[in-house]
C-alpha cells in the first residue's frame, strides 16, 4: 500500500490544517470538513445542516450566486458538498496552478456568508430541500427506508433519530434568524478541518491558508458536542411492516453496533463484506444464485461515532416469494457465519477486494484529500488512512464469530418489510415494544 504523506498544523483560530503533497499529476485537492451534521439540530428545527450544504452555494459577501460553481468550473474543476449525521463536507478538484482560487473561495463563505444570505435565497433553497426530499424519499419506492430504520433504532429524543434530510414541518418553520443562529454557531474555523492534497508546495500552500483563513475569528462559544450516548443494543426485537409502491416485497433487517472506529466496527465491517460483496457472498451466493429467493442483497455498516452505529442489510423478494421465507432464509445465514466463522478462502477474497478498494480510491487525490480530513475530524487522527488495510487484515475468524454474536441477534434486531400497496403502514411493533 503507498504511504500516505501527512503534514499537521493549526492556526490560531483554531482551524486544523492537513496537507499531503503529490505531484504525480498537476491537480490538487482542497476538502473543508465541519464537525456539524444532522446530529447537532435542534428538535423542531431538523434538516438543518443539510439545508446549509445547499446554502453554501448560494453566494457570500464577495461572490456572487451560482458564481462558486461557475469559478471552479471554469477554471476546470469540480466541487460537490454533501451532510451525514456527523459531519457536513465540501470540496473541489483543480488545476494546481488554481489552488488558491478553491481557498479563498471557501474562505469567503466561511467569513461572509451571513451578510450575503437573504430571505429570497433561504425560500428558494428550502423549496430545492423539499423537492429533493419529495424525489429521493417521498416519492421513491422504498425511500422511507433509512429514515425508519434511525427511527426505530434509537429513542425519539435521540440525535440519530431523525432523518439528515429533516421533515418538511421543519423545513418549512425555518426562519432566517434560525438558519442565520445555526451558521453562526457551527461554521467557525475553530470547528472544521481543511485538507489540501495533491500537487503544491506545502510552504505556498500554507501561507494562502494563513492569508484567506487567518483572520476569520473563532467561536469561542462552540458549545459542546451532543450527547449521542445510546446502548450498543436494543434489548429486543423490532418490527415494522409498510406498504408502498413498490413492485416486489423487500426486507430489511438492522441492528445497534459498536461505533465506527472500534476494533468490533472493523470486525463487522469484514462480516458485511462476506455477507454482502460480490457474486461469491454469503448472501449473494445462497438467496440469489442458488435458493433465488431474492433478486438481490445488499450489507453495509452505517459507520457513526456515538453511542452505536448501525448494521443493516437488505433483500428484494422474487416475485411470488414470501417475505417471511426471504427473511427466515437470510437470518439463517446470519446465525450460520456468526456460529462457523469464515473459511481462509472467504477472509482472503474479502481482504484482496478491500485492499485493492483502498489502494484504487486512494489513488484519487480528491478521495485521498476527504479521508484526511474525515479522520482528522471525527479522530482527530488523520494517520488513520495509513492503516486502513492493516487494520481490516488484522480482523481474524474469532472476532467475526465474537462480534456477529454480539451484534446480529434476535434482542438486537429490527426487521423492516415493505411490501407493494399504497403507501401506508400497515401493521407495526415500535421501538417502544418487545415482540418476543
């Protein structure tokens, strides 16, 4: 695996500052994280900081709207932001010679994006919010699911209990006053990471970051982190049946885990991919191609930092097959892999496709520069990356069996099952509720 160079410094405002130069090819990669996510909304007021990922682009005290994405494409790049229940990114790919264009233009909306920001820009973003909502979650088949899934996992008062998107009740209370209070309180420079990776000079590049970064005061009045404490498990079953317009039944089953960055997170990780990667899966192997009982299987780990992450999975049902057989199926394929374990040959596919997944995506600045800064952020660690493969390498046959024991069982499972017909819950056991 190549080695990730990093270079640490932190201004006097309080902005950490990772900078990892490559010169292999003439671009460079500038990637602002804000430790601010939909975990840090306020109850009535959710949606927030997803609504500021799209207010961000909205023009700041010397640019003009819609001129970020004009500037950075003009000069050749891309940029994109996206929101997540811890954090909220933005970034830009450019020419090397244009580093200090992606610089000083987040740098002016970190300082100057209040006195820009307006009525008219707050209405128009919050119908775009909507609409996304309407198109990604309202109107899609099976799009309630992730919502749900946070619902039912962790309490009503919960920071992961809602949706990153927020509700339109809240999307439609919110005031300029509000979303003016919530920049103010979370975009401060004392609150983000700035990395910069690709082709520059470490010594220029750091004094453009001193010269646009600089002088934006801190937030001495951050207050301090949510409190995200939750039980690494439910205690019980969940379970919860919609009907939607979908055309095949799906199911989905979900269940607390330790947080991302533990030793058992990475021991789940590794399960994830037996169960889930690739047409020679557990899952894959028996429920598609062998029992076809499901048109296709999907694991992953919702990786969170606080209190429990998330494991879930999912299985679209052939048509005229039950989803009570689909799911049966499944957990028996659960209980089997946590009991047995992996064989040698199933651990070495896994551990080859992670690690050429690592080494292909690190080989992209713009990925190199984001899991900088998101270990940076939520670690303060950004030497992480250089141990990611070692790490998931270092995950052995035992403690699959010993975290799949913990995690995937009956007293710590939500099963989800969606079934075709208007959209409505039909039958429900909440997370208020042991179903024996």
């Amino acid at each position: 695996m190549p080695h990730v160079p990093i270079q640490r410094h932190r201004l006097p405002n309080g902005l950490r500052i990772i900078l990892s130069p490559d010169p292999r090819a003439p671009i460079v990669a500038v990637n602002l994280w804000y430790d601010v996510g939909s975990k840090h909304e306020k109850p009535g007021r959710t949606g927030f900081a997803h609504l500021f990922e799209h207010m961000m682009f909205q023009g700041s005290e010397h640019v003009a709207k819609g001129e970020h994405f004009a500037l950075v494409q003009a000069a050749g790049g891309t940029l994109n932001a996206s929101t997540w229940l811890d954090r909220t990114n933005y970034f830009e790919t450019l020419p090397s010679h244009e580093l200090e264009l992606g610089l000083w233009l987040e740098s002016d909306r970190l300082a100057g994006l209040l006195p820009a920001m307006t009525q008219e820009k707050l209405d128009n973003q919050r119908d775009v919010v909507k609409n996304e909502r309407r198109w990604s979650v309202d109107n899609q088949p099976y799009g309630t699911w992730d919502e749900k899934i946070q619902e039912l996992l962790y309490p009503e008062a919960h920071p992961y209990h809602h949706s990153t998107i927020g509700s339109m009740e809240d999307l439609s209370a919110a005031s300029l006053e509000d979303v003016s209070e919530f920049f103010a309180t979370y975009y401060a420079p004392n609150n983000a990471v700035l990395t910069v990776a690709g082709d520059f000079e470490p010594a220029d590049a750091l004094a453009m970051i001193e010269r646009h970064f600089g002088p934006i005061p801190a937030n001495d009045a951050l207050p301090p982190p949510p409190d995200v404490a939750v039980a690494e498990r439910l205690g019980r079953e969940v379970r919860e049946t919609v009907t939607d317009l979908c055309s095949l039944p799906r199911v989905y089953l979900a269940h607390r885990m330790p947080t991302f960055g533990t030793d058992a997170f990475e021991a789940l990780l590794v399960a994830a991919d037996l169960l889930g990667v690739g047409r020679a899966s557990r899952l894959y192997r028996v429920l598609v191609r062998e029992r076809r009982l499901a048109q296709d299987v999907t694991v992953f780990p919702f990786p969170v930092v606080g209190g429990a992450s998330m494991f879930t999975l999912w299985a679209t049902a052939r048509p005229d097959v039950a989803p009570a057989e689909l799911e049966a199926a499944t957990v028996a394929e659960l209980d089997r892999l946590a009991a047995d374990g992996p064989s040698e040959e199933e651990l070495e596919r896994v551990r080859n496709l992670h690690a050429a997944a690592v080494e292909s995506s690190l080989e992209r600045i713009a990925e190199r520069a984001d899991r900088l800064s998101m270990y940076a952020c939520l670690f303060d660690e950004p030497e992480r990356i250089n141990t990611e493969v070692s790490r998931y390498l270092a995950v052995g046959a035992d403690r699959i069996r010993a975290a799949m024991a913990g995690t995937l069982r009956v007293d710590n499972r939500l099963s989800l099952t969606y079934l075709p017909g208007e959209p409505q819950v039909a039958a429900t056991a909440g997370a208020e509720e042991a179903v024996s």
